[in-house]
C-alpha cells in the first residue's frame, strides 16, 4: 500500500536554541504558526486528494515538536486522534531532539496514536556536538532511541555529514554508532551554510570549510551503503530542494544539488561496474526499468565514462534493486558490497 504524508511544519518554535547550521526564526509571543484550524484545515485538504487505499500519516515537520508545551502537543494531536480512530489517517510521524524525549512525553504520544518519532541526531561525536551547538551528551541520544522503542513507536535517525569539526572517519563512526542503535529509517543530509546562521559567520571568517559535491558523495555513498546493509531503511538522502534553497544567495556554501541521492547511487553503481571491468572486457547490463535511470546516472555520466563497453538494457522479469551483468544476477546488496 503506497504511503503518503500530509506535512504540517510547525517552523523552529519547540527548539530550545539555535544549531550553527539552522537559520529557523522564532516569533515572540507565539509558540507555532500553525493553529487548531490550520491543523484541521491542512488534512481535510490532503484527505479530498489522497488516494482512499494509502497508507496516510500526519507528519509534524520543522521544528522540535516535543519542545513545545505539552498542552500544546496534547492540542494538536486531539485534533488528530479522530481522523485515526475513523481509519481515514493511519498515524502520525513527528521530528524532535533526543533531549526532549522523556517518560512523560512518550506516554503522550502513544495515547494519540504516533507511529513514528525521527531524531535529529546529526552526529554522535562529542566535539561536533559542541561545535554545532547541540549541548547534551551522547548517553541522551541512546536513552530517547530506547524509550521510542519500547513504545513500539518506529524510530527514525537523521544524520548530518561535514558538520564542523566532523571528518570521514567520525562521519563513519557515528554510522556505525547508528546502526547500533536499529533504526527503523534515517536520513543523511550533507551540511550546508545558509546565509544568517552561526555558520554562515564562521565560514565567511574562513573557520569552517565546507565540503565539496564530490566530498559530499564521497562521504555520503559509504554511510548510506552501511546503513542499507544493515537493514535500515534510508528515506531521504540531501535536502529537499525548496523554493528557499533554489533562491540566490540563501546557500552561501556546501555541497547543495536538487538531485543529490541520484547522484550518491550513481557513483555506487559506477564503482560496482568498474570492478568488473577489471576482469571482463564489456558491460553487457540487464535490469530492471525502474533501476535504468540510477545505472545510467545523472546526465547518463556513467554511460559516457565506460563509452562503447556500456551496454544496457531493460528486464521486466528481474526484480527491482537486482542487475545482471554479463549472464551473472548481482542484488542490490552485491552493489552496495563494493562500497564497505
């Protein structure tokens, strides 16, 4: 059954300070922007449109949702809870930091029916931390991951690569410290320096360096293979390319592209390819249709790079995520294989 969001961003307001990286701005006296009606108003509209047979989930994005009070998540998610019981919305997926996770809350959101709670993580290394301005301890991060799931509620992770202080081998780590922890999904998200951050300052005084595109892939390809090895689900891979990104001058810095996971799996797929390579004299591929475009990469690099030893063509009978290179089936996990 396909799944679909109905997104409500409720903006930075439950966040208790600002990250270097995050240029979110408060409103005084106002805890969100989103009222009672606005909640109400957003998911009748998505419900006119949403398939009948989906998987539907109101998603609270933006902000620290658990940092607001607890009346106010008891507000919003009463106006939820009957979409719920009369089956037209199947749960309610929200993002919040490990610190504003606690006994109290937990009980909250699984009386209202949240299925999934994702935790911007960032990075488990205690400098990178610091020097992102996010001042708890590790030992935090593992205690909200065990209290989510004894809650039975799904748990996502967000990581974030080239945050300062950060390097591939702590990037690495924190995966691995991540897949540690089971969970359900994640999300990798390159760093970039928005204009009005912290970041922004120490990158124009030339104290922070950010990574470049190829870094980027470089880095982002290794963590997303482990991740997908491990059975973890990665649902995002770069930032969502808003009207906010795109417009000039917004991006100061990093390695910010519209199509960033096309380009993290094409590399995976040309490394794979490249090895074989090394013991055969051509390409001859086979899979399947929806699988073309990640072979082939972006503006058909790949196709270019290995030149007339690149044959390919589409198989409607091999599965989605397998290749067959040159009579042999390779899975998905084969592909990744060259990656770890």
């Amino acid at each position: 059954m396909k799944h679909y969001n109905i997104p409500v961003f409720i903006s930075h307001f439950g966040c208790p300070n600002d990250c270097v990286f995050c240029n979110q701005k408060k409103i005084n006296g106002r805890e969100t922007d989103v009222t009672l009606e606005d909640l109400k108003e957003i998911i009748d509209s998505y419900l006119k449109t949403l398939p009948k047979k989906s998987k539907k989930e109101v998603a609270f994005f933006g902000g620290t949702f658990t940092g607001i009070s607890l009346k106010l998540q008891e507000d919003y998610l009463r106006i939820v809870k009957p979409y719920i019981d009369r089956g037209e919305i199947q749960g309610i997926r929200l993002s919040t930091r490990p610190d504003y996770i606690n006994e109290e809350i937990m009980a909250l959101l699984k009386k209202y029916g949240v299925t999934t709670i994702e935790l911007g993580v960032q990075s488990l290394d205690p400098l990178v931390l610091k020097r992102t301005a996010r001042y708890y301890p590790e030992n935090v991060v593992y205690e909200a991951c065990e209290l989510i799931k004894k809650s039975n509620i799904n748990l996502g992770i967000q990581v974030m690569i080239g945050l300062p202080e950060a390097t591939l081998e702590k990037d690495i780590e924190t995966a691995k410290k991540v897949i540690e922890l089971q969970p359900d999904i994640a999300r990798i998200y390159p760093t970039l320096v928005i204009k009005e951050t912290e970041l922004a300052k120490m990158y124009l005084e030339k104290k922070y360096n950010p990574l470049t595109l190829d870094e980027a892939i470089e880095r982002t390809k290794k963590i997303y293979s482990l991740f997908l090895m491990n059975g973890i689900n990665v649902i995002r891979v770069g930032l969502q390319p808003s009207d906010d990104l795109r417009e000039e001058g917004n991006v100061l810095g990093g390695p910010f592209h519209p199509a960033f996971r096309e380009l993290v799996e094409g590399e995976i797929y040309y490394d794979f390819l490249k090895n074989i390579l090394l013991k055969d004299e051509i390409l001859d591929i086979q899979v399947n249709e929806k699988d073309m475009s990640r072979v082939i990469g972006i503006n058909k690099i790949n196709r270019e790079r290995f030149g007339k030893k690149f044959i390919i063509k589409i198989d409607k009978e091999l599965s989605f995520g397998n290749i067959r290179v040159n009579g042999i089936e390779y899975s998905r996990l084969d592909v990744l294989r060259g990656e770890l």
